[in-house]
C-alpha cells in the first residue's frame, strides 16, 4: 500500500502555525481531557499531537514519521463531546475546554471496518509465512523474485546472507518454509521453495561469480569453532565475515561432517559439498583436520593458543542404544555408522534382508542405501503409522518407490541370535494412544502381538548421542540427556568465551536448524567480543516471532506447482559394482544423484507462482499490528481478483 501526500486545510494551518512559531508568537495553552484525563497543549496542536505527548496511543497510519502524510487513513477518529460524528485527530486542533475519546465501541466499528477495506488489495505480510518457518530466516520471497529476474548470481548471494550452504540445503533440507506457504490457498500446493533455492544456487555455480560478500576489515580477534558439519560451517563463515580469524577444527579426515558421512551421495552428491566448503574457506577460514577434541587438544589447550573464543559444533553422531536383548551381536549396527562407512566408500556386506529400525531421515537414508548395497529385501519397521514420521513425505514416498517395505506399528522387543550372530527381530505390534510431549501420539503395545522376522543385518535409527567421549576433562556442564548445555537466550555454555550450537547442544536435528544455530553462535561470539553483556548477546541473536492473520491470496500465474524430475526407480538399484558400490555411479564413483534439478524453464514458472508476499514498508507501517488488534481480515470484503 502506497501512502501519498494529500493537498487540504490541514497544510496550510500547519504552515501557518510554523510561520507564527517562527515570528516568535508564544502559542496559547489549552485545557483538554482525553479519555477522561485532563491535559494541557498549545492550541496550535492537533488531537493526534497532543495525545502522543501525553502517551496517548490513538491508530493511525498516515502520521507515521517513516510516511508522508494523507490525511485520509481514517483510522485516527476520535469521538468530540458536541459533535454528533467523529473526527480526524490528525487534522483537528485541540480548543480549550475540549473533552475527547478516542475508545468507543462505534470508533472500534469504524477503524475495523476501515482496516478491512485496507486488506482487500493486500496481499503481503511484514514477514512472509515461509521465511518465519524457515529456521535459517532466509528472506525467501526476495531470492524468488530474484530468479524471475534471471538474477541467479544475486539470488544466491541473497540467500547466503542467511545461509552459507544455498545448493546443499536445496537438496536436503526438508522444507518447513513449505507447509506454511499461501499459494496453498489458490491451488492446494506450495511454491517448490527448496528446488528454487537448488536451482539458483547451482546457476551462480556455472558463472563462476563470487556469491559471498566480502569479509569485513580483520579484528585481530581469533576463534576456534569446533567441528566442520552444518553448524560449525555456518559458524565460520559468519564470523569470517565478521572480519574475525577464524580456525575450523575437524576430527574426521575431511569437513562436512554429517552432510560428509550422514548423508548419502545420491541425495547429496560430493562435488556439491565441495564447492560450499570451499567458497567459506576462501574468506580466510582456516581448516585443521584430522583434530579431535579430547584427543589432540582440550578446551584449555585452545585457550594456550590464544584463541579468543571457542564455538561448540560436535555433532551428534553416536547411535542411540536400543536396550533390548541381543543387540550387541554381530549383524547389528547403528544406522549413522552404516551410513558412515559407505559415504568413506566401504563395501558393506548386509546379506540380502535388512531390517532398519525407525522413521526419520536416518532411517530413511539407511533403507534407500541398504538397496543400492545389493539388499533385496529391505523393510522399515517403525512404531507409529506413516503419517508420524518424522523423515519428510516425500522421502518416505521414494523409499517405497525404491522398493522398500514397511512393517509400520510395530516396535523391537529382542535381536534373535544364533552362534553370536543376529538372524532376525521378535517384534510386538502397537495401536496408537494418547499424544506425548513430541505431539505425535504415543504408541502402546498390544498383548500377546509378538512375532518374528528373519534378517541378515539389523539397523538401528532410533535416536543420536552426542560423543561422550570428546567432552571428557572438558569441564563442559552437560544436561539430563548428555547434550551440551548451554544458555539458550546467549548460546554461551558454563565456561567463559566458550558457545556451543547444533546438534550437540540440542540433540539430532535439521541441517537447516544446524545452520541457524551456527549463524546466531556466530554473532553471539561476535557480540561477546565486543562487550555485550548477556542481556546484549541476547538481543543480538534473538529471533522475532511475526504473527499472522487472513490477508487472502491472488496470483497472477495460474501454473501448477512444479515438480522435481527424478533418475528413473529402475535405474537407481540396478546391479552393477564401481568403485566397490551397487547401483548407478556418478563421475566420483559415488550413487548418483536421484533428483535431477529444475531446467530454467520450469525454473522460471515455478517462480513466479510465488506470491512475493513480502512488505517493502515492512517496518514503517502498522497496518498488521492494527488489524490483529481490531479482528481485521480478507474475510469482509473479496477486493478486485487477479486478471479482472
């Protein structure tokens, strides 16, 4: 909505008014009550002038510093006593002896009445939905409009302001930003937000322009971060950014942590990784592999070497113990160490039955890859029914496309083993409860359910630890489930200049999640090294929490969402070895990729059914905060539709 500067008497009285302040002339003082309140003012003020001195708060738009004013907003009506219709405080002069409301039920009427007439032309939000569902705050709607541009080099850019890792996270992340996206109102499907953000970052790839801005001048501050997965990737960058000496200690023999070994190749291929790794250390970042902490140094160690600050990014990598009878045998592993040892590029034999207890994305990757290692027989046995799993949709959809089955309300009771090897599950079938604290509800076991499946390998996806053993003599307070714990308002832990983000800090999560905390760990550090107390640290890193109403949805294209072409099913597990694999080979002999990316084409249409819902007066307009509090919405009036 576009506010314009309207000609009227109120100009020229407040001209008049300047030029007496000007000669000199002292103003007279008015006696006037608002809201039963007796106040003075000089009669040269309006209603609205005066009110504000008092602190008074009266709706308008129009008088916003940040907004030339109209004079036609029509929200700042006040009730006069005498006068039998309500007036503008904008443009009305206080008198002595005036009395004023500017709370009625009629003026409540009028101001709702006026907002919904507002919201019938309005089609966005001071923070679009998707980007206060992103975890990593990615201003979505700019990057989108961006690509509609063809400006891929500046979307990424864009993007990377928030996020460093643009072409992994359109591959992996699992979309939250979607769910809550308004093109779902027009035609029941979101806009393909995460294959966008693929698509532009893989472009900005192919010219072969710098994404990153350039890092600020150097503070002579240095900083270890500990652990080069998503959060500690994220960490770095932004505090090279920062100007900031940046070292990035990783325990493996490369960085990428669980997008290295956690994620298989077929999701998320190498020279992807690669290429993101390298653009964040070309800011100075300088990597040290091969760096266990516990091992080769301890947290005291790094303050002998005069780092200034320590951020915490360990990951959580060790696999949760299912604690049932058997399940230290042979032919049972955790699903993170499987999934480890065939990202290194091991040969795993399974045999051809595999059974992978769980339903999140571990489980998921875990029976997708079990199929490409030359498993026939693969199943997902999970606890609860399909729609509570926590691995994303359309990740659960490509499992079944592979050929995988799953044995769902069902829950491991022992391993079965025989001469110290296991040979299959007794499992109890389950019926669902009540909901638990995760909000999902809570399986319940039936009696007398017991049964028996056969299986060459047993993989358990039931969970991820944080790797006890790294923190021994660490002095780190850890809390109730092992994690690190830490001040969650100012990510600092018990030690002084020491942060801690990610998984370590609050059990297994998202790569995008991972990405946020290692952004906001980043300017917490920032903002301790320059002083900040707690209460500053926090206000540093502190997330905003938009509300939302009905503003309705048009659309000025009518496409159907988009959806991501993919390898065809029988060519992803076809038989055939490189490199010591089963399955379909890219040029590193790792899988290849299943999702093959939008064309510039599709790229471009998909675009442009985004609503662009994102407020350029974001900031300088009250127009949400007006409506929420007068119960304004889309729902009074339909508006002019698109196209019409």
């Amino acid at each position: 909505m576009n506010l314009t500067v309207a000609t009227n008497g109120k100009d020229s009285f407040d001209a008049t008014q300047d030029q007496n302040r000007e000669a000199g002339e002292p103003a007279a003082i008015c006696s006037i009550v608002i809201d039963g309140r007796p106040l003075t003012s000089e009669a040269d003020r309006t209603i609205l002038e005066a009110a504000k001195r008092a602190g008074i708060d009266i709706p308008a738009m129009c008088a916003d510093p940040r907004i030339k004013p109209t004079g036609d907003c029509d929200l700042c009506l006040v009730a006069v006593e005498g006068l039998a219709d309500p007036v503008k405080a904008c443009m009305t002069s206080v008198r002595d002896g005036m009395s004023v409301s500017t709370v009625t039920d009629d003026l409540k009427a009028r101001r709702k009445l006026r907002l919904n007439e507002y919201l019938t032309n309005h089609n966005a939000y001071c923070e679009p939905p998707c980007q206060s569902a992103c975890p990593a705050g990615i201003d979505i709607a700019g990057y989108i409009e961006l690509i509609t541009q063809k400006k891929y080099v500046e979307a990424t850019a864009l993007i990377k302001e928030m996020l460093p890792l643009p072409g992994i996270l359109g591959r992996v992340c699992p979309r939250p930003c979607e769910d809550p996206c308004r093109r779902r109102q027009i035609d029941g499907e979101p806009v393909a937000i995460c294959a966008l953000k693929r698509f532009a970052a893989d472009k900005a790839v192919e010219t072969g322009l710098p994404t990153q801005l350039e890092p600020k001048p150097p503070t002579g501050k240095r900083i270890a971060v500990v652990g080069a997965g998503p959060a500690g990737l994220s960490a770095a960058y932004y505090l090279a950014l920062e100007g900031h000496n940046v070292v990035l200690l990783e325990s493996e023999k490369e960085p990428g942590g669980t997008l290295r070994f956690g994620i298989p190749s077929y999701r998320l291929p190498n020279s992807v990784l690669d290429q993101e790794i390298n653009d964040i250390l070309s800011l100075g970042v300088e990597l040290r592999v091969n760096q266990r902490m516990g091992t080769d140094y301890q947290i005291e160690t790094l303050r002998e070497q005069g780092f200034d600050a320590v951020f915490l990014s360990i990951g959580a990598m060790i696999g949760k113990a299912a604690r049932i009878c058997g399940e230290n045998a042979q032919g049972v592993m955790p699903a993170v160490e499987f999934l480890a040892r065939v990202n290194w590029g091991e040969r795993v034999d399974l045999g051809k039955r595999v059974i992978v207890v769980g339903g999140g994305f571990t489980a998921a990757d875990a029976v997708r890859t079990a199929r490409r290692e030359g498993a026939s027989d693969v199943t997902m046995m999970y606890r609860r029914t399909r729609e509570e799993m926590s691995a994303a949709a359309h990740e659960v959809h490509e499992c079944e496309v592979e050929g995988v089955r799953f044995d769902l309300l069902a829950a491991p009771v022992s391993v079965t083993v025989h001469k110290g090897r296991a040979i299959g599950i007794i499992a109890q079938r389950m019926e669902l409860g009540e909901p638990d604290a995760s909000g999902r509800r809570r399986p319940v076991p039936v009696p007398g359910s017991e049964y028996f499946t056969p299986a060459d390998t047993i993989l358990m996806a039931i969970g991820q630890d944080v790797d006890g053993a790294a923190l021994n003599e660490s002095h780190l307070s850890l809390n109730r489930w092992g994690h690190i714990a830490i001040d969650e308002s100012t990510m600092m832990t018990n030690l002084p200049g020491v942060f801690a983000g990610g998984d370590c800090a609050t059990g297994a999560a998202t790569v995008v999640e991972g990405v946020g905390a290692g952004r906001q760990g980043a300017y917490a550090i920032h903002a301790w090294l320059n002083g900040a107390d707690e209460r500053g640290i926090a206000n540093a890193i502190r997330k905003r929490k938009p509300q939302f109403f009905d503003i309705g949805a048009s659309a000025k294209s009518a496409a159907k969402m988009a959806h991501m072409p993919v390898l065809d099913p029988e060519k992803r597990v076809s038989a055939f070895r490189n490199s010591g694999h089963v399955g379909p080979v890219d040029n590193d002999g790792a899988f290849a990729e299943v999702e093959l990316g939008f064309t510039e084409e599709v790229a471009l249409q998909e675009a442009e059914r985004c609503l662009l819902c994102r407020c350029q007066a974001s900031g300088a307009c009250k127009l949400q905060s007006l409506s929420l509090e007068y119960g304004a919405s889309t729902t009074e009036y339909k508006g002019m539709e698109a196209g019409k």
